[in-house]
C-alpha cells in the first residue's frame, strides 16, 4: 500500500493486520466543528461523512505533525470505511487510551455505520416534553428584560448556526427520501437561509413586544379587604404537531395584542428547544 504520513501509515497496517480499533492522538479532544480556538467550534463525538463532511472549517496544521487533522480525519475515514473504527482523541488527558476501550465518551468516533445509528435515543420524547415543563416554570419567574435577553439569544444562535442548520435539515432530508416520503412533503421539509434569518427576525420581533404577563385587566373589591384580580398569566408549555413544516412558526403572523405575546414565545420556547436538541452533535 502507500501512504504519504504517519495518519495514513497507521490505517494501513490497521487495515493488514484486521484490527479492531485504531486509536489516533492528538494534541486536541477531538474533530471540532471549526478551530479548536474558536469558541463557536463544538467537538463532534460521532462523524458522519453526509453530515459533516462539508460543515467542517479546519484551522492550522498541528505543530507536531505533518498532516494535521484534516490528515488525520482522512485517515480516520479510509479505516471506517474499510470496516476499522477510528477514535481521534486528545494524548494529552490521563489515561485517555483505557477509557476509550471503555467506551467512554472520548474523542471523536469514526465508524462505517455511524450514519444508521439512531442518536434520538439518547433522550426521549417524555424526558424533553417533562424538561420543557421545568423550563416554563424557570421562565415565568424571570422578569420580562430575562426573558427578552433569551429569545435575541435565541434568534442570534440561529443567525450564528444557519450552516449547520441547513447541514442538519439535508442529512434529514436524505433520510426521508430514503424511507421513500413523498416529494411534496420532502419539498416542504427544505429549509433554507432565507427562511432561518426570517425565523430570526420573527423572535427579535416578539422580543420587542409589550411583556402582558402579570399586567392586570381588571380590579374588583368583593368585600372590604377582599380584592378580585383578573391578569394576564402564562399558559405554560404547548405541543405543536405539524406536518413536514420546520418553519412553521414563521408563518404564523405577529399580531400587536399583548396576549398574543405569550401564546407566540411559549410556542417559540419549545419549539426552539427541540431545534437545539436536533443541533447536538
């Protein structure tokens, strides 16, 4: 065979010599979305070639090395395929060798199947609905500048994220077409940049929106010392099932009534929560 470094060296023999796991070190945790430095880059625990193939940015070549991570990540590729999993990890943690035969979380995993692996396992529909419901009552005792301040972090974390969004939405539109979905509702399920900036601009204007909750209707003095208050109060979490429709809050239209606000941001809250989710790597 030929090989032109050390990365591509060792898949050579790992592939001779039927291995069961190579194991390649580095002076970092693992593959990164971006430059380690960057403290937008998140580390990948999993790679799939269809997903993160063309989202990956990498910085410089290591100091030590010749190929850097990208020889590496090449390395790590041509083993999986070939039937060899690859770990890249860090040989700077303690004993980072024996917990990866462990099977800890370590590094970053390469493996020839990974892109059939179902990840939504990891947390279930109940534990994000019943996580949902802790988070609503966190968010009612805020105050409306704290709750403002979450949803233009929100709407700034989907303008940072339009990449791996769209990234995440053609990996999900592969595996519809791949379980045969009709192409109408394949159609509808795309997103695109235009429709993540519009979903943006939409929260900032809820952001802007008069907070109702808390602000009293209506007073009435029922006997002396005793006073009826009618105000306006949070409706808690809401399920919204829709059909093929990512963007669909950014078709509902913003009214200007108060009440409408709270509908609209608690609507925003859970639906962005199971965004973030779809986002982990």
């Amino acid at each position: 065979g030929i090989f032109w470094d050390n990365d591509s060296l060792a898949t050579l023999l790992a592939k001779e010599l039927d291995a069961d796991l190579l194991i390649m070190l580095s002076d970092v945790e693992g593959l990164y979305s971006g430059p380690p430095s960057d403290p937008q880059s998140k580390i990948i625990h999993t790679y799939i070639n269809e997903k993160h193939g063309k989202l990956i940015n990498f910085g410089e070549k290591s100091r030590v090395g010749r190929g850097g991570m990208q020889a590496k990540v090449a390395a790590a590729v041509t083993a999986a395929s070939k039937g060899v999993p690859a770990v890249i990890a860090s040989g700077f943690v303690t004993d980072s060798i024996i917990k990866i035969m462990r099977g800890e979380k370590i590094g970053t995993l390469f493996h020839n199947e990974a892109n059939v692996w179902d990840c939504s396992k990891e947390v279930t529909t109940r534990e994000m609905a019943v996580a949902a419901k802790d988070c609503s009552r966190h968010l009612q005792n805020l105050s409306s500048e704290e709750r403002k301040k979450i949803l233009l972090d929100i709407a700034g974390a989907l303008d940072a994220n339009v990449d791996l969004i769209i990234s995440e939405n053609e990996a999900d539109l592969a595996a519809a077409q791949d379980s045969g979905y009709e192409k109408s509702l394949v159609a509808r399920m795309t997103l695109k940049a235009g429709k993540i900036t519009s979903l943006a601009e939409s929260i900032r204007a809820i952001a802007d929106m008069e907070d109702p909750i808390s602000h009293t209707l209506k007073k009435t003095e029922v006997a002396k010392d005793l006073v009826f208050e009618k105000m306006y109060c949070p409706l808690g979490v809401l399920l919204i099932i829709f059909e093929s429709r990512p963007d669909a809050l950014v078709q509902v239209k913003i009214s200007g009534s108060t009440n409408y606000k709270t509908y609209l941001e608690h609507q925003l809250l859970f639906i962005i929560s199971i965004l973030l989710y779809r986002l982990q790597l």
